[in-house]
C-alpha cells in the first residue's frame, strides 16, 4: 500500500477518536440523551478499532510512525475487544459471542471506594472516566490519539 495513503488513513480515523470522543465527553457532562450516547459511542469504537487497524499498517511502511502508533496502541489494550463486543452486541447479550467469558467485568472504581459489574454493551463514568464496556476510557483515548496524532 502507499505510504500517503496509509498515514492518511491513520490519520483520518485518529482525529475521529478525538472529535467522536470529545463529543461524547461533552455529552455526558451536558446529560444528553442516553439513546444518542449510546450510537455516539458505537461510532467511538468503531473509529478506535479502524486507527488501530490502520496503525498496523505503518509497519514495515514508516518505523517512526508505526513505533508513535505503538504508544497510542498499548494505551488501549483492551480496546479491540470492546469494539467486538459494541459490534456484535446481539450474540453477545444471547450468550454466543466470541469471546463470552470476558463479556462481564468486574471493576473496582472512584479510587477502590466502589465496585461495578458492567458488560461489553455497558458504560459506566466514574472518577476514572468515561468506560465504554468497563474498559475502553473515553478520555484515555481522545488523549492518546492526540498525542499520536501530532507525531504521525
């Protein structure tokens, strides 16, 4: 693939991270409709899972760029699963997903003071910060791809 086109790419779908997860921080700080936050999230981790499948392409294209993509990539470990999970949400919730043993986390929030059960299709805002299936942190991301962004 070309060089150009990869990096662009990347781009493109990184500074949806940001726009997408910045929208979604000012919307639960506004409390907007929970029917909306929901598709805005969807369209968060469907942007997230394509800068990191654009990422890896990087490799063997562009070192620098794949090891700056690296950094933002190992921020979100978890991050492709709960995409999964947001996209195939349906077998999920019927018990058939993939990974089904992992659809439920349980989480220890707001400094250890609290515990919370949440599933791949949950969110939870916490003084941690916006998660997005108990793992995907929306805040994490927008900063991350942030930092990406003005090195790739």
């Amino acid at each position: 693939m070309d060089s150009w086109f990869v990096t662009d790419s990347v781009q493109k779908w990184l500074k949806a991270v940001v726009n997408i997860g910045n929208s979604l921080i000012d919307m639960s700080e506004a409390h907007t409709d929970i029917q909306l936050s929901s598709t805005y999230e969807h369209f968060f981790v469907i942007a997230v899972g394509k800068s990191l499948e654009w990422g890896e392409e990087l490799s063997g294209i562009d070192d620098q760029k794949y090891r700056e993509f690296c950094h933002y990539r190992d921020r979100l470990p978890e991050a492709r699963l709960v995409r999964n999970m947001r996209e195939h949400d349906v077998a999920y919730l019927k018990g058939e997903g993939r990974r089904q043993s992992e659809f439920v986390k349980e989480l220890d929030v707001n400094d250890g003071n609290m515990s919370a059960v949440v599933d791949g299709t949950s969110t939870i805002i916490c003084d941690e910060g916006y998660l997005i299936g108990g793992r995907l942190n929306v805040q994490e991301a927008v900063r991350s791809a942030s930092e990406a962004l003005q090195k790739i």
